[in-house]
C-alpha cells in the first residue's frame, strides 16, 4: 500500500511540512476586484487585507472539481494505491463537495475523502494528528482515529473588532458599528461544522479567561491527549501570550504554535485575530 496525501490551502501547512510528508496542496481561491488568485500562492496575506480594508471587492471559492481530478490522476500515475484527501468543513466551501465529485470521475486508486467539519488551525490540527499516527497504524484505524478526532474538535477565532464580520456579510452594518462603539471582540466558534458568533467580549484577559474556562472542561473531559493548536493573523504577540498562560495552567498541555492564517480564512477575521483549535482523545 502506497498512500498519498492529499489537503487544501485553508489548513495552513508550512511548506517544510508538505515537502517532508509529500503532500499535495489543492488552492482555494482569492477574488480581488473579478480577479483569481490562488490562496496561499499567487498572493500574500499582507496583500489580500490591504485590498480588503482598502474597499476592493475581496471574495473566496473553492476549487472546481477538475483541479481535484488532476491531483488524482498525478497521485495514480505516480503509482500510489490509495489517497488521503482532507478538505476544510463542507459547511464553509464546496471543496468537500469538489473532491467527491472529483472522486467519482477516477477509478484504478482508492480514495478517501475526509470533511475535517472544521478550517484553519482546526483542519491543520486533525491533519498533523492523523499524518504521525499514520505512520504507526493501518489506514482504516487511521481513518478511525479522524473520526474520534472530529468528534472532540473546536476551533475559536477571535476578532480584534467586527469588522470583517460585517464586510463577509456575517452580521449587519448597524450591528457591526453598534459593536465596534463599544469595543466588542467576538469569538466565531466552530464546532463539527456549526458556526455561532459569541459577542460578549471587551476585552483581551475576557477572552483569555473564556478560552481557559473551557479547556479546564476539555481537560476534566479527556481520557487521552489534548492537542491545542495556535494562529494569528499578525498578532504574534497575543498569541504567545496565550500559549504561556495554557502552559503555566495546564502541565499536561503542550502548544503548538502554527503559521499565520491563510488569506481565503483571514478575510473572514481580520488583522489582530488569532484563532486557538483543540482535540483530545
């Protein structure tokens, strides 16, 4: 059995990482002002948040089905028996819905497709996890174990204002400028798939307090490992902050600090958001 590993931009994988693992990348994309970028590739988060704060029209999508066939195809003529293909959550993109229907056009290879029902830091969290017990387990426990993964994730994003929230069309122009008056810093919480704004926030220790109430819970709950992720969208500082106060909290917990955030998730939070996604077993 030969597998290949197969994800979309959205997780955030370091390029280190792809190379060492031999993982190919399927780009959403970025549309600035009718324009197509791919994420993560043909453009820099630095230039996407200039464009969005600037007033250009800055809109995602996910990957046609073709793109997603082409993969397959390199994958089978480079003598691989199976794919691993992990997508960000089918309650977000179509990319889910991509893949399969890529899927279906290809015969002579196995293939599985996996909604990780999560995005960012939440996608790179199960990616990683089932990557190195992969490399100790069969395929089928392996793809038990994403499961049981899934089950227990959540991924927070927090925003320094609202926003991004009102220019991805989330929340109103009157609720946005009504928040953003008083200082609200919302946290989008995603879990299997579901998106709730909590707006209750106004200020940073509020949300870190928040963010170490619930691990306390996911840590009583927890019979194996907890695995807690971190990203940023140009607030390194915050969330090195946060990794300290985890780690002096909870001795069990050991942080992984991840790249900043893609472009296609960073428009949806904004400069000063940072996101933190965890799992136990």
């Amino acid at each position: 059995m030969k597998i290949k590993l197969i994800c979309d931009s959205t997780a955030g994988l370091t390029q280190d990482y792809i190379e060492e693992n031999d993982i190919e990348i399927v780009h959403l994309n970025v549309i600035i002002d009718g324009v197509a970028y791919k994420d993560d590739l043909d453009i820099t988060l630095d230039e996407v948040m200039e464009k969005f704060y600037n007033n250009s029209k800055v809109t995602t999508s996910q990957p046609s089905p073709s793109e997603y066939v082409n993969a397959f195809i390199k994958a089978k003529d480079a003598g691989y028996t199976d794919i691993l293909c992990f997508t960000i959550s089918s309650t977000l993109y179509g990319t889910f819905n991509s893949a399969k229907i890529a899927s279906e056009e290809i015969s002579g290879i196995n293939i599985h497709i996996i909604d990780t029902l999560s995005a960012s830091i939440g996608s790179e969290l199960i990616i990683r996890e089932a990557i190195d017990y992969l490399k100790v387990k069969s395929l089928e426990e392996t793809l038990e174990y994403v499961e049981r993964l899934k089950a227990n994730a959540v991924i927070l994003l927090n925003m320094e204002n609202l926003t991004a929230l009102k220019k991805s069309g989330r929340i109103t122009r009157i609720k946005a400028a009504i928040g953003n008056l008083i200082r609200v810093k919302p946290i989008l919480e995603y879990i299997g798939g579901k998106l709730t704004v909590i707006s209750k926030f106004r200020t940073e220790n509020a949300v870190f307090n928040y963010i170490i109430e619930r691990l306390n819970k996911v840590v009583e709950l927890a019979k194996g490992k907890v695995h807690v992720y971190l990203s940023h969208v140009k607030s390194l500082e915050k969330i090195s902050r946060l990794k300290e106060i985890i780690e002096a909290k909870f001795k069990e917990i050991k942080v992984r600090m991840c790249r900043e955030i893609s472009p296609v998730v960073a428009v949806n939070i904004g400069y000063g958001g940072y996101g933190i996604a965890w799992a136990y077993e």
